[in-house]
C-alpha cells in the first residue's frame, strides 16, 4: 500500500483524504495543532509542523513515504515544493511557480508581461511608511498583506483613521517587508479554475461570485457562487491565451490553478492566486458534473501514477451558498441537507462553537458550504431560495445569526 503524506489538516483538507482513501492508499497528515479536524479522518497524524522542511524529510525517509501533497494552505506550498525536491519526488510546482503562485505582490509583477491586469495598487513598504505620500490616495482603499488569503489581515478603510487602523492589522499578519494598498473594486466578481496536463491548459470552471456587503470595513466574504460564468467566453475571447502563456513561462506542467477576478467595463483584473485545491471547493463541482476528479488527479501526480480519467463538458447549472455567522455563542444550528439537488455539504460549526470579532470579514466566519446542481437556471434560483429559508442558525439569545444570504441576481 503506498503512502502519502498530505501537508496541512484543516477542515477542507478531509474531503483529499477521503479521495486517496477510497483509492486504497495509506494516508498521512501532519499539522502543528495535535487537534486539527483532519486528523481524526486519515490512517496516521503527525505533529510535524508543515514549514518544517527538514523534520519533513526525516519522516518520510524513516516512514518510506512513496508522495508529498499540499493541502488547503497557502502558506505550506513552498516548503511542500522543498521537501519534494530533497527527496525526489514528483512535485506540481518548480521554486518559480510556487513562489510567483503564492506572493501576490510577485504575481502583480509578472501579469503585465502577458497584457494581463492586477488591481491597481500600491506597496507600501514598512521603513517607508512615515514617509509615503497620503494626500496621492483615493478612498475607499482595500488593504491587503501579500502572503495571506481568505480574508486575513486584509480591510477596507473609508478615511485615515481606518487606514491607519488598517495599515497595522496588515504588517501585523505577515512577515513580508510590505502590504498592498489597491483601488477597492465594487463590480463584478469572478472566480476561474485551470486544469493543466502535460502542459495543456483547460479553463475546468468559472464562476460568479456573490459576496456580503453589510461588512464594510472587511474583506468582502462570499455568499455564494454560480456556475458557470456569464463572463467565461468573454475570458476565452481575451485573456485566455495570456494566461496560458504566463502559466507556460512558470513550467507549470501538471497542476491545478485558481485565480480570482474583478470584471469592469468588459475588463479582467486578476487577484489572489491559489496554487492548490481550494476550501471553496470547485473541485466538488467539476467532479460532479463532468466526471473529472481534480483530487485523484493531484494524489496520482504524487505518486507517479498514470492518471487516465477523461473531462467532459461543464452542462449543468451549479452553485455553492456560502452560510455566513455573526459573532456569538451557536446555540441551534440546522443546515438544510434534505433536497435532491443537493450533492455535498461542508458544516463547519456545531452548536457551542463561538464566533468572535476577530473572525469576521474572513472565511473563519463561514458556518457552512451548500453545494447542489440542477438542470435549469431557474430551478437553480427556486432552490438557492427554497435551501436558505429552511436552514437556522441561533445565538445564545434566540437571535439569529445568519449574517446574510445569497439572493440570485
């Protein structure tokens, strides 16, 4: 039986040990927190903490480990990369790819190059923050550390107060010498995944992306996504052979890739890449729909196995509603799971779990993903409707705490 070791144990990462456990292999997850989900759900967990590269290394030689995969964390795909080289193992990303893929000031800087557009922005480096020229800024200005995703650390500011506010929360959740100050986008908002094989890029889903507005001062948070995107033929029409090339330049060859995007004026600005699966899951929904296993396909990288599952074409009408909580104490918590258009759900709270301030305007605030799939945009609508009406959540106090919902536009 082959092992795999799997870096990262948060909640998403279960449904990628789930897959290689049905695939007959011996799964091995590692985390700093000994209590991590994960952990409960795979044949052996370890306390190894994932940027400890070489303590990583050690253990797979000792335990005969046959792969090395990344889980749902940005922040473990550098040292994922690292430790595949020491031990020569197949690995999805180079140092190139991983460390473009995972910085988005880096990222920014490459996108030009291929006629592709980042949000316009700003860095503001921390020696230099006395001396930056403020009166040059527009507000609002959405504030953003380089090296963190899902909301962490990032905020809006509407005048200097909240910048200053801002500014802080952002040095204060990175270790990089600078943050990002960019132009806040109120437009469409999308989301594209990419399969590549052996060099061939495929545009695997696209979405468009709903996101809570009541937290003003937060990143805005999703509260739901629809498949496919109104925008993916404009995507195919302009940016898609770009985007190839760039993908080309880093030798990403056999991976996954997700990027996000604002779409203004029929226009394209690309942010917050993801080299890896995502907690939102989009996986869920290509598998669903066109058979194709975009977790089967990473594990056998890993290991070396010839992958020969077929993707066929995105036909049906899918969405994920994104259950946003306010802070407080859950008291009553029913997700509404009991309808056949829906294929999975990822319940992340149960009742006594506290929601604090401090996870708000991130996706630690998300209580649950509903993912379903129907046969008919308007059938889709009726059930987005139809699920959320029958789902509740309740504080302490009777209160509910269901911060907002998807209205299907």
């Amino acid at each position: 039986m082959k092992k795999l070791l799997i870096l990262g144990a948060n909640p998403e990462t279960i449904r990628l040990i789930n897959t290689a456990k049905s695939m007959g292999i011996y799964t091995i997850v590692t985390d700093h927190d000994p209590n991590a989900p994960a952990k409960k759900v795979a044949d052996k967990g370890i306390n190894i903490n994932g940027m400890d590269v070489d303590g990583l290394v050690k253990f797979c030689l000792e335990e005969k480990v046959d792969g090395v995969l990344v889980g749902i964390a940005d922040r473990l795909i550098q040292p994922y990369q690292q430790v595949c080289k020491k031990l020569n193992l197949p690995c999805y990303g180079n140092q190139m790819s991983c460390d473009y893929l995972t910085n988005k000031g880096k990222f920014n800087e490459i996108l030009p190059k291929y006629n592709l557009s980042g949000i316009p922005s700003t860095r503001l480096y921390k020696a230099h923050y006395p001396l930056f020229p403020w009166t040059k800024l527009t507000f609002p200005i959405f504030i953003k550390p380089i090296d963190k995703n899902s909301g962490q650390g990032m905020s809006v500011a509407y005048n200097y107060d909240e910048l200053n506010v801002g500014i802080s929360k952002a040095f204060n959740s990175t270790n990089s010498e600078y943050i990002l100050l960019e132009e806040y986008m109120d437009c469409n908002d999308t989301m594209l995944n990419f399969t590549i094989i052996e060099g061939k890029v495929s545009l695997s889903a696209m979405t468009d992306r709903y996101t809570c507005k009541l937290q003003k001062d937060a990143s805005k948070v999703c509260l739901g996504a629809k498949y496919q995107s109104k925008f993916a033929q404009l995507f195919m029409d302009t940016d898609y052979k770009n985007m190839c090339d760039l993908l080309k330049e880093l030798e990403v060859k056999n991976a996954i890739f997700t990027i996000s995007a604002f779409v203004k004026d029929n226009k394209f600005y690309y942010y917050d890449p993801g080299f890896r699966l995502q907690g939102e899951a989009p996986d869920l929904h290509i598998h669903n729909v066109t058979g194709f296993d975009q977790k089967k396909f990473l594990i056998n990288y890993a290991l070396g196995i010839k992958d020969t599952q077929t993707n066929n074409p995105f036909n049906k009408f899918n969405a994920t509603i994104w259950i946003l909580v306010k802070s407080g104490t859950i008291n009553k918590i029913d997700i509404f799971k009991e309808d056949p258009s829906i294929f999975y759900v990822s319940q992340r709270f149960n009742v006594g779990d506290i929601i604090t301030d401090e996870m708000l305007g991130t996706e630690r605030q998300v209580a649950a993903r509903i993912y379903l799939t129907c046969n008919t945009e308007e059938e889709l609508k009726n059930k987005i409707e139809e699920i959320q009406f029958k789902t509740t959540i309740l504080d302490t106090n009777n209160n509910n705490q269901i911060l907002d919902k998807f209205i299907y536009e």
